[in-house]
C-alpha cells in the first residue's frame, strides 16, 4: 500500500508537470498585430483526434481572449478523419475554415485549389509580424512540406514525427532481454515476449494505414514504394524482404492486427497489453498520461532498430491549412499563425509533441521535462528518416498495398505474392 501511495503520488506528479503550461499572453501581444481586429467573428476548426490535438484544444480560449474571436471546434477519429475531409470537398460541401492535413493529399487538394494560398496572408503585415512569427525557423524541410502539392504555399507543419521504438523495461529486465538494435534482435525479442505469456511481443498497425509504419520496414531493407522516376518498386527484391519482416513481425501482435490503426496499437500499448511499438514519437505524452497509462514510468525510448541497409524510419508532418472557400481567411489565419508559432510549438515541445522548427528543440527546459533518452531516440530517428514519394492517387495505391499485406499477414499469400499484386495493380492506375 505504502509503495502505490508512492507510485500515485509521482504519477499525478509527472502528468502535472508534462501539460502544457498556462500562457503568458504577452508572448503575444508583443507582437507587431492587432489581434483583435476580428473582435466578434468565428472561424471554425476541424482536428483529427491526436496527440497534438488533445495538447492544444485545451488552450483555444487562451486565443479567444487574445483575439475576441469565437473557435468552432470539432474533432474525428483519425480513420473517419482521412476519409470524411477529401469526400466532403469532392462534394463541396466542406464548410471549415481550416483544418488538419497529411502531405499525402497535397497534390490532389492543391490541383483541386481546395486549399488557401498562405504566402500572401504570411506577407501580410496587417496580419503578420514576420520578425514574431519567424517563418523560416521552420525545418526546411517542414518547409518543403508546406508547397509539396504544387508551387504554392498551402501546409504549415505542425508535428515532426518518426518511428522511435518504445518498449517496456520491465519485461524486457525479467526476461533478459536487451533492447533491440537490429530487426533481427526486434523480431526475436517480440518472439520471446509472447512465448512467455506476459504480453504481446509488439502493437503494430495491420489497418488502412499499415503503409504508414511499412515503409520504414522496406526502407531498412532497401526498398521503396516508387523509385525516384517514380517508377513501381514494391516488387523488388528489398521491398518483398520488408514486406516479409512485417508480416512476421505482425504474428506476435495481439489478435486482430488486421483491424489496427493509431487507435488501436496506442490502447494496446498503453493498456500493457504489448510490450514493444514501433511507431510515431508523438505517442510520448500519452505514455506519460496516467489517466490513460497504465505504464507510466515503465517504458523505455531507443531509435528505430537497423535493418540490412541501416535504419530508415517513416517519418511525417502533420499539417494545418486553410479552406480557400472561407470568406474570412484573415481571421483564419490569426488561429493559424497562434497555432503554429514559436511560442505555442515550444509550448507544445515541452508536452512532448515535438516540432517542426528549430527553437522547439532548443526551448529551456526539453530535457529535464522529456528526458535525454526520447529526445536522442527522436533525433536519431528523425536523422535517417524517409517520407514517402507523393503522386496522385497515392491512397489509392496504398490501399491497395494495405489488402494485399492483410493477406499475408492472415497466411493467406506469402510476401512475394502479395508485393507482384500490388504492383501488378499499381501498374494498371
């Protein structure tokens, strides 16, 4: 009884300590910008539910005192998210001013000019204090990001993820286990850990978005979806020896793999019920969350595991955009400058959603707040990361991907088999 009292007492502790702190809304208002200029207006907001959604919904009327603007908010399950923002453009009946977006939909939504040129509003000194907003602190790559779909501005990052392996030291320790380097040593430990009763080796996506984790896969063993003449390479010899370390991997995942996305392989690992994942960083602070952890100061934090051609992780920037049929994109873009600041992302970095600009990793205080282990995991990860070669139809051709990986997955192909597939049907698109 003596050790819970403990044990509870530094979980609040921590989980206190790892919110994002109240606002100094001087940060702000020493900005060069009226900011309640929009005084009385709305502008509505769609997020996708995830970690940095659930660090900064809590402060959106720290912007509405600001700004004197009302935040319409609503939020979607990632699965209904992805699927819901593109129908209901194609339909045109999208009515949010901005709103949460993947790069991967970037050449299609910009083709379409279903979202807002931002450059101009960037430009904009009745809106914008460039020496305050300080554009190019972002990555250049973020910035690649942002002008991904077509020569304009139309993304501003907000997340800067990579595959990380988090894994729990405990069961790790009581079976002698030591923390996996290699794939091999990955497989073997998530093999052992399941032979022993204690939980499932690994959480791993098996979903719609198995393409996510999969190219990282692929990559550490020297493939690719599409080459850099975008030509198929699915098929080739490293991508099916990827393919075929997944589906192994897969088979030490708790039942119903077929079926996991984010959701799903977070619940598994938060709930102790796997004891390894190789996913995003951004499952940090939820890992930290003891009302939604049950493994709070259990786990560990190490880079993505190196395959036979080094360790190549996935990696991904979320994204916020404007609709370029609001009719008051000013006042948008007020929430969307707020949103993705120095300030607020170094705000947010101490919470554990780390960012896409440089002074987000360098905020006083990261360290001791998220610990030398995560931040050297995600560095390194992020590092040596891959993104995935953006064309139309790009989920089109994942999906595709993701039902031929289920069936190897349920034994019902082998790899090769289901990688010919694939790129049998990506060649007729």
């Amino acid at each position: 009884m003596f050790f819970k009292k403990i044990l509870t007492g530094f979980i609040a502790t921590f989980f206190i300590s790892s919110a994002v702190n109240a606002a100094d809304l001087s940060n702000y208002t020493n900005a060069n910008i009226d900011w309640k200029q929009f005084d009385g207006e709305t502008v509505t907001v769609l997020l996708s539910k995830h970690p940095w959604q659930e660090q900064i919904e809590p402060l959106i009327p720290e912007f509405e005192e600001l700004t004197g603007i009302d935040v319409k908010l609503k939020l979607l399950p990632e699965n209904q998210y992805l699927t819901k923002v593109p129908a209901d453009m194609e339909a045109g009946t999208f009515k949010f001013d901005v709103f949460m977006t993947q790069l991967y939909e970037a050449p299609k939504f910009c083709a379409e000019k279903w979202l807002a040129d931002l450059e101009p509003l960037i430009n904009d000194p009745s809106v914008t204090d460039p020496n305050w907003y300080k554009y190019n602190d972002f990555f250049a790559g973020a910035r690649d990001v942002a002008v991904i779909g077509n020569t304009y501005l139309s993304h501003i990052a907000i997340t800067a993820e990579s595959q990380v392996l988090v894994y729990r030291k405990d069961i790790l320790d009581e079976l002698g286990i030591s923390v996996p380097g290699t794939m091999d040593e990955l497989l073997a430990a998530a093999t052992k850990i399941t032979e022993s009763g204690k939980a499932y080796g690994i959480t791993t996506r098996g979903g719609p978005a198995i393409w996510w984790p999969g190219l990282g896969y692929l990559a550490s063993y020297g493939g690719e979806y599409l080459d850099s003449n975008l030509d198929i390479a699915i098929n080739s010899p490293e991508s099916i020896a990827g393919a075929d370390f997944y589906v192994k991997l897969a088979q030490q995942a708790p039942p119903g793999v077929t079926n996991f996305d984010w959701d799903e392989i977070n619940t598994a690992m938060l709930s102790g019920q796997a004891a390894m994942f190789l996913d995003s960083s951004v499952i940090y602070p939820r890992l930290q969350d003891a009302s939604i952890s049950e493994v709070v100061g259990k786990v560990g934090v190490a880079p993505f595991p190196t395959g036979p051609k080094g360790a190549k992780p996935n990696s991904h920037y979320w994204t916020v955009s404007m609709n370029e049929a609001t009719e008051n994109k000013k006042a948008a873009w007020l929430f969307l400058q707020w949103a993705t600041s120095p300030d607020m992302q170094s705000r947010l970095a101490l919470a554990g959603i780390l960012g896409p600009r440089t002074s987000s990793w360098e905020v006083d205080g990261l360290s001791e707040q998220l610990g030398d282990e995560f931040l050297d995991a995600a560095k390194k990860s992020l590092g040596g990361a891959v993104i995935p070669r953006v064309t139309p139809g790009f989920f089109e051709r994942v999906d595709i991907f993701r039902a031929e990986m289920q069936e190897a997955i349920l034994g019902n192909k082998d790899a090769e088999s289901a990688m010919n597939a694939t790129a049998d049907a990506w060649s007729k698109l």
